[in-house]
C-alpha cells in the first residue's frame, strides 16, 4: 500500500469500514482529523494553516485550501447548518479556493470548487468507498492502471471538454464533477450529488462590474504569504496587470516578473512597461525572453503521476522563472489564468440570443463575422442549426477520420471538431470514436443559456489543467494562486448577460469595466493580445531531433496509440499551419511523459506492467453522470 507522504487530503467514511480502510495505509499518515464518533475522518499530509476545522452545531466543518477563517469563525459561518443539505446555501458565502469536508451523523460530504482546481476523487477499498484530493494517491491504494481510453482520446484528439476533462485517468478511481460532492454514508452505497447551478445570466455589465470588482478584490487580499513575498506575474495583458494592481493595495512592495523582449507581434511587454512605471513600489524582476530555455526544449520529465500534462511545451522556462522568483524571496505567487476562459468566448452565445433579441443577435454577427471572416451562408446556416449536445459529440467522433476545412469555420457550434492527429493509429481512432459516442449518449449542456454552456465548458475545461500546474509551482518552492477561479469570482462574471459579457466590439469588457479606475486606462482599453506562436515555430523546429530521440522508444507507440514513424514524418515535414497540431503534439507528449513517470514509480509499474503481461484487455469505464452512485 502507499503511504500518505507528500501533499494531500485523504477522506474516510464515519464507519467501521472507514476505520478499516484507513488502517490498511502502509504507514501512518503526517496529519489525522477524527470524526466526532473518533473515527479516522481526515488523512494525509499539508500545511497545517490550510485546514481549519470547527465544529457547527451537529456538522463537523473542515475547510482545506485558501481561505482566511480562523475556526471560531468557520464555526459562525456554518451554525445555521442542521444536516449536509443546508451546507449548499451556506458554502456559497465562503471566499477563496478551497476543498468542503463535513461529516454529521454518520455521512461525509467532500466537496472541490465549481472549476475543477481543487477536485475529488472516490475509490472503493474493499467495498469502503473512501476520498481524495488527488487520483493518483487512490491509484496507489488500490493498485489501478491508467485508463487506455483516455490515452487513446488523448494522442488522437486532445479535445477534454467536459465531461471527459472530468474524468480520472486511473481505472477504478472516480472524479467527482466540479458542481457535485461525494456524499459517503456510514451504511451503503456512496453517490455524488450535484449541489451548484449557475447563477441566472441577467445582470447588465453596468450591474455586474461591480460585483466582479468587489469580489476580485476580496480574492486577492485573500492571498497573504505567513512569511516570505508575494509575486506577481505582470506579462503586460488586462489579466495578469489587473492582479499586480489590486495586490499592490496590500503590498506596495510586490514583486512582479516578466519576461522582456516581444516581437512586432507580440506587444505584451510594451504594455508591461508602462504598468510597471504606475507600480512605483514595487520591485520589478525581468528577465531577457533569450535566457529562458524554449519552447519543446529538453529535459523532458513530468513531477505528477496524477494525469498528464496538457501544459509541456514550456514547462523549462516556467520553471526557470519559478527558480528565479523563490530566490528573490517569494512564497506567494499570483497569475491570471483562467481569466480567458471567464471573461471571452465564442460567438456561440448568438443561440439563445437570437431566440431572445433577434435583431440584436444579428447585429453582433455581422461584428463577428467581420472579425473572423465567416462566410454569410456557413455563419447562418450554424446559427439556425438545431443540433443538440449529444449529436454534436457524435458528429466530433465521426469528424476525427474526415479533413479539416480548408477555409475559416464559424465558431458557433457547441465547441471546435477536429480531425485526428496523423500519427494516432487506426485503434486509437476507433477507441476514441467510441468514446465520443459514448459521451453523445448522456449528454447535457451545462446550462439553459448557450453563452453559460460554453463559459462553463471552458473553466471546467482549464481547472484540471491548471491543478497541475498548481503543483508544478509547488514541487520548485512557489505556492501558485490563481483568483480568476475562485468560486466566488466565477459566480460574478457569469451573473453577467453573454452578449455584454462577449460582444464583439470590446476586449474583455467586464474586466475592463471591473478594474476601471484601479488600472491604467492604456491597460484597459487595449484591443490585442499578446501572440508567441511565431516563436513557438522556431523552437519547434530547432528542437525536432530531440523530440524524435525521445519517441525513438514510445511508450505511447508500445501500447499502440501512436504510429511512431507518422509522427516522425509530421516533425520533419509539418504542416504549413502549425498552431493546430503543436497542440496535438503537446498532448502526446505529455501521453509519453506521464507514463513514463508511472513506470519510473511503483505506483504504476507492477500494475500496468502486469496487466501487459497477462495480455488483457483494458475494461471500459462508463463516463460518470452529475449524479449517480460510486
């Protein structure tokens, strides 16, 4: 068995058989919470200040992430509560980033954050359904294998909306989606239940701005290092500028990185330099772009055994600012993702406004299409299209063995369809093609709005790539925050009607309009965003040798994913438009270097390696429903 060593939460039924599954732990865990009845509750290992734990009444209340709630009161906070059930109006008033663990009479609730960022995970143990913060640490207890279909999808598509990002990588260890919570009974069969719908989108911006200013604020004086610096990354965009600005309320002394250099089409740092004179406290770090390892450059390893990284292309120069920053002091460090997938968005949102407010609906896509260069035919024949979610996940399987369109495609569907990478093979394309239908079967938007589908599609998309990222800065020494995602803060944008939220005549309005007056106006009212794939083509290039050493020996290849001698070809002789399949290539990369870092471990290696050995096929996983027995 594995031990509780390292940075998790490990969640135990009030029963007997939770007290049994925790003493199966082949060592003794750091840290352990009881249940009132004395039971094992909570085990693992983590920072003592990210855990508060008060008693409310007959709940037992542990709050495991950012927040700034001494017990006394958490314990206020949650008083009303009587049973589980009440703790859905009452976890709504929590600010930060944070896990919910309550226990009372006899059943547990664990719950994560509404994008993903913070997840939980179920296993059963022996028939004991037991919880964590992290898949991997379950796939240890139970000895899983990774999931072969979602390395299939994964090298042939890369396309994980939800549900499929919400889906563990590990056989036998379930993800809990972002809007429910695992409720473990004493007695019986654990089930999740969907507890968090969005909020109604009917506020106009003027509305709205001013909650997304408050809350923002609130987010980011959240975020207190108890020793060291706070950091900030200040890239020169709306995102990561406006994070600098209302950090620097709380500490003029900020301490800001950025890397200089750009090109003529990426003006980021232009827009840098002029923030960083109006931060007149502050101490600014940059660093020439020319020092930073490139992009595809080696060493290519991954620290998370979790799931793979989407994030690979860049991970040496991350890490490279990571270093730099701890040696300057830093504990803390801010960074603006997710604010993309909160604040723009596609012209999807057009559905139900043309249904509402036809006139308005047409006007805003004659914007766009002036923009994309849409065809008039296309653009309306996908803005009259009836197809609902589920024929669109059939058609995105079907469409992985078509061409991709030679000429722009209106982006007003439920979400971009690919064709499948050159070197998947045969059996990967099938495998994933049968996924996609599989998910077409239980398909449901996420919300009656198009606009809100497609904004939750995104940050439920981004939340478990970013949690790796989390960790990433954690291995190197940084405590990575990211307040675009704190629960709170989603719930304010999204308050907001799409077609202000998205119009296409302003960049990010309801940032804009947020942090007006807090940020310099030549900030907010910048209409670009910063463009590196210039770059990215070049370190590409330079480094195809050393991606073709690497998958010399695929381990993707040995368990028939990818067709090695078809990658090999599409490095030496790429397509002329790279920006499609540098993505794929990062995906399967990141494939490649997880499993290698499972094999390198004994977490995967007796499993998956007996599991080859026996010749068997894998067993398919049903995609998990919002609310469904575990």
């Amino acid at each position: 068995m594995q031990s509780l060593n390292g940075n998790n939460l490990v969640v135990f039924p009030d029963s007997p058989g939770g007290a049994w599954a925790h003493h199966q732990i082949g060592a003794p865990a750091p840290q352990l919470v009881s249940h009132a009845s004395g039971r094992p509750w909570l085990a693992g290992s983590w920072d003592p200040a990210d855990l508060v734990v008060a008693d409310a009444g007959p709940v037992r209340v542990a709050v495991f992430g950012t927040v700034s709630l001494t017990p006394e009161c958490l314990s206020a906070l949650f008083s009303p509560a009587r049973d589980l059930v009440d703790l859905d109006r009452l976890v709504r008033r929590l600010p930060g980033s944070a896990h919910v663990v309550a226990s009372a009479r006899g059943q547990v609730r664990f719950q994560g954050t509404v994008t993903g960022t913070r997840c939980v995970f179920t296993a059963c143990l022996n028939d004991v359904t037991i919880a964590a913060d992290r898949a991997d640490v379950l796939a240890g207890l139970i000895a899983a294998e990774p999931d072969e279909e979602l390395l299939a999808a994964n090298v042939t598509s890369g396309m994980f909306f939800a549900p499929l990002s919400e889906r563990s990588w590990w056989r036998g260890v379930r993800q809990v989606a972002a809007d429910s919570y695992a409720l473990l009974p004493a007695n019986g069969t654990a089930r999740t239940v969907r507890w968090w719908q969005p909020p109604e989108p009917a506020l106009s911006l003027a509305q709205g701005a001013g909650q997304v200013r408050e809350r923002l604020r609130e987010a980011v004086a959240l975020r207190q290092p108890r020793q060291g610096r706070l950091s900030a990354d200040l890239s020169g965009g709306m995102d990561s500028t406006a994070l600098c600005f209302l950090a620097a309320e709380h500490h003029p002394d900020l301490l800001t990185f950025r890397w200089t250099g750009g090109s003529a089409i990426n003006d980021d740092p232009l827009y840098a330099e002029q923030a960083a004179r109006a931060l007149e406290r502050a101490e600014h770090l940059t660093v020439p772009e020319s020092s930073a390892p490139p992009v595809f450059s080696p060493p290519y390893w991954a620290s998370d055994t979790e799931a793979p990284r989407a994030t690979t292309r860049g991970m040496n120069a991350i890490r490279t600012g990571i270093r730099l920053l701890v040696e300057h002091g830093a504990t803390w460090h801010l960074a603006g993702h997710g604010a993309d997938e909160l604040f723009t968005g596609s012209a999807a949102y057009l559905h139900t406004l043309l249904r509402r407010r036809p006139v308005t609906a047409l006007r805003e896509l004659r914007a766009h299409r002036a923009l994309s260069r849409w065809p008039l035919g296309a653009s309306l024949s996908e803005l009259l299209r009836g197809e609902d979610l589920g024929t669109w996940w059939r058609r995105c399987g079907d469409d992985l063995v078509r061409p991709a369109p030679s000429g722009p495609v209106p982006a007003l569907g439920w979400g971009a369809r690919l064709p499948a990478t050159p070197w998947a093979t045969a059996d990967a394309v099938r495998t994933t093609r049968r996924l996609f239908h599989d998910v077409a079967d239980g398909a449901a938007p996420l919300a009656p709005d198009r606009g809100q589908h497609e904004a939750l599609t995104g940050l439920r998309s981004a939340g478990p790539v970013l949690r790796l990222l989390l960790r990433e800065y954690a291995v190197e020494g940084l405590r990575l925050e990211l307040p675009y995602l704190d629960d709170r803060v989603v719930e304010a944008a999204l308050s907001i009607v799409p077609h202000e939220r998205y119009t296409p005549w302003r960049y990010k309005p309801v940032l804009a309009s947020a942090m007006r007056g807090l940020v310099p106006d030549v900030i907010l009212d910048r209409s670009t965003k910063g463009d590196c794939e210039e770059s990215v083509d070049r370190a590409l290039q330079q480094h195809v040798p050393d991606l073709l050493e690497l998958f010399g020996d695929s381990l993707l290849a040995r368990r028939g994913l990818i067709d090695a001698a078809k990658l090999r070809t599409t490095l030496l002789t790429p397509p002329r438009s790279t920006d499609v399949w540098s993505a794929q290539l990062e995906s399967t990369l990141g494939a490649e270097l997880w499993l290698r870092e499972i094999e390198a471990r004994p977490l995967g290696t007796s499993s998956a390696t007996a599991g080859r050995a026996r010749g068997g096929a894998p067993q398919r996983q049903p995609v998990p429903d919002s609310e469904e027995t575990l």
